[in-house]
C-alpha cells in the first residue's frame, strides 16, 4: 500500500469511528480507543482492498448520503417530535444553499459582472456561511411558521409545499439575487488548500498530505460532513431528551392535555419548526459547498422533499439514529437504481424506441413501491421510537 492509501484510509477512519462509538457496547471511556483503533483499521483495509474508482464512489456517495442525514434529522424534528407535515423541506433547503454561496462567494467584477449577477459576495469563511444557511433558513422557518402552523395535517402540507415552490421560483426568476435561472459558479470548497498546496496547513501535515492531489478532496470534505452530522446528531438527540424534547412529544401526542399542564403550545410548535428549518438550511449550506455550482433546478420537491420523506419514514419517525439509517438506505436504493435503468435500456428499446428516454422514471417508481411497502408492512421503520426518552428514567429502570 504506497502512502497516498494511507493517507487515504486515515481519512475513512474518522466516519467510522463515529459509527463504532455508536455500534461498540459499553461507556465512552471503553468505546473511544476501540472505534479509534477498529476505525483505523477499518479505513487502511477499505483504502487498500477497493478499487480506486469504486474507493472515490463509494466517498462521494456517503458524503451525499450524510448530507441527506442532516436534512432528515431537521425533518424528525419537525414531525418525529412535534406532528408538522411539512412538504416544504426543498424551500429551506434552498434558502440554506443560495445563502452560504452568496456570504462565501466574492461579488462578481469585470466581465464576469456581465454573465453573473447576485445581491452580494462577501468572501467569508465556510464556517460563516453555513452558520448564515442556518440562522437565514431557520428566520425564513420563523416567518412561515407564525401564519402556517394554524393550520393541520393537510393543510399545512399544502401550505408548506406552495411556500417551497415560491421560494424556488423567486430564485429561478430574480436574476438579482442569485443568478436567477443561470447557475451560480465558484462556491468555494473548505480546506482545498490541502490537496492544492499541503503548505497552507499546518507543518506537521504538510509531508503527510503531500502525496494527495485536488481529485483526493472528496476525502477531506467527507470528514467535514461526518463531523457536522454528528455534532447535530448529539444537539438534536440531548435536546430530544430534554424537557424540551419531552414536551414536544406531549404537543405531538395530545396538544389539549399539554396545555392544560401549562405548557406552551404554539411556542413549541414554532420552536420546532424553526430548528428543524435551521438543521435543513445546514444541510443546504453543505450540499452547496460539495456541487459547487447551484442553481434552482437541484431544488425540486421530488429531489429535496419527497426522497426525505421516504428516508425518515424508512428509518423510523421520531428516532434520530434511525433518520440517519434512512437516509443512508434510501440513497443507496436511488443511486443504484441508476445502474439498474442503464441494464434495463436495452430490453426497453426492444419493447418501443422512445422508453430508454424514460427510464429515469423508473427510479422514482422503485421509491414509491418501497414507501408503499414501508407504510404498509413496517410503518413505524426500521428502527421504532423509544418510549422512554429520558435518561434518568432510564437509569432508574435498569437499577430498579
């Protein structure tokens, strides 16, 4: 194994020694040093076994399926928690997307001034912009939630797809803002410096990262993702079981009896919908970073709302861990399916001429047939939600 594999696989560890501190039993104490080390391990074995164009398939696809684990974490918040069938995820992601390239971008001078048009660049870090895809999407969760969250059930997922649909539209429409229908180029990537020039990092690393080169940056931008998908993971889940956490199951589960113990209803509800569209404004800023180029075609609700939906619902509502295994599932299922209506085009030219054309939407019937399948044989998901979310009680059930 030469040392860009090394490189490589130290790399791969860091996803999954998260996962092994979730899979490996016992405190944290005796979980750390055995994920570091089965991590480790693991990482140097992948690098080297895989092939390199099945190695880098394999990173682009988990660094997209993270990000749709950020999306379906907001989404459990909005309804695994508190009940809010919300269509409208694509518009918060969206909002999340154009905001980050628009504080990280530099305004457009010269002659690219004449071919690209926005409201403003203003050159700011990474950590800055996804932060303002939060606050911006969860402000925009904010004023939605105020007049939308009146409403119930069908209502509100009539509300919240049409309010989508107008965002993505403003987008497409006001070249203004973000381009409008041209696609807005140039969103810079955190960390590239790494794989173009090692000497911008730290002098430790500057001999170890010297073998990668710029096609290797998947590999960085994979940690990245990892790293703010578990840090939302653990917010999300001490936040779910907390009193907060506790009272947004008793709004979900019996709204009357919530308020009739004090509890403040409508607050609740507004709280949840504005960190869920915060979470999702998150994910937009990651998404935007990893493409590059945006525009509003990547925000349609099939590709933005729709597949979310089938990942938490897969996954199981109301359990953050199975959001997350939703997510991953459900992007494999879609990213496969490509392959799988590239084998069909042959036999489907034989039947009509015009039918390859259209297999791209046998994708979407495969989704379909598997939600159809989960609401019916596994509706409460893979993995069900827990009846008990607090960790005293918890402790006090395996004493007792």
């Amino acid at each position: 194994m030469d040392q860009a594999e090394i490189v490589k696989g130290a790399f791969l560890a860091v996803p999954l020694l998260l996962l092994g501190l979730k899979i490996i039993p016992g405190r944290w104490q005796t979980r750390l040093p055995a994920a570091l080390v089965a991590g480790v391990v693991l990482g140097q074995l992948i690098a080297g076994i895989l092939p390199p164009g099945t190695l880098s398939y394999v990173v682009s696809f988990s660094t997209m399926a993270s990000i749709y684990a950020v999306l379906a974490l907001g989404l459990n918040c909005q309804w695994g928690y508190t009940g809010h069938l919300n269509f409208g995820i694509a518009g918060f992601f969206a909002v999340g997307a154009f905001t980050t390239a628009l504080f990280t971008t530099a305004q457009p001078t010269g002659m690219m001034a004449n071919y690209t048009q926005q409201a403003f660049g203003l050159e700011m870090p990474f950590l800055i912009g996804i932060l303002a895809a939060a606050v911006v999407a969860g402000v925009v969760a904010f004023l939605i939630a105020i007049p939308v969250l009146r409403l119930r059930m069908d209502f509100l997922a009539i509300a919240t797809i049409g309010i989508a649909e107008i965002i993505r539209l403003i987008f497409q429409n006001e070249r203004w803002l973000a381009n409008g229908p041209q696609p807005l180029r140039g969103i810079p990537q955190p960390l590239h410096c790494l794989v173009d020039d090692p000497a911008c990092g730290p002098a430790f690393i500057q001999t170890w990262l010297e073998p990668l080169q710029a096609r290797h940056y998947t590999f960085v931008y994979l940690v990245i993702v990892t790293l703010i998908l578990a840090l939302v993971y653990i917010l999300l889940e001490t936040a779910t079981r907390s009193p907060w956490g506790r009272m947004l199951r008793a709004v979900r589960d019996e709204e009357a009896s919530a308020g009739m113990n004090g509890k403040n209803v409508p607050g609740a509800r507004i709280q949840s919908f504005v960190v869920g569209g915060a979470i999702m404004g998150l994910a937009g800023g990651l998404y935007a970073h990893y493409t590059v180029t945006i525009d509003y075609t990547h925000f349609r609700p099939l590709f933005a709302t729709f597949i979310v939906w089938v990942m938490l619902m897969l996954g199981g509502s109301g359990n953050n861990k199975g959001a997350m295994l939703g997510a991953f599932i459900i992007w494999g299922v879609w990213s496969g399916t490509s392959f799988l209506t590239g084998a069909l085009d042959p036999a489907l030219a034989a039947i009509h001429p015009d039918l390859p054309a259209r297999s791209a939407y046998l994708r979407w019937l495969l989704v379909a047939i598997l939600l159809g399948g989960i609401v019916l044989f596994r509706p409460q998901g893979l993995i069900p939600e827990e009846s008990v979310v607090s960790r005293y009680l918890e402790r006090r059930r395996a004493s007792g």
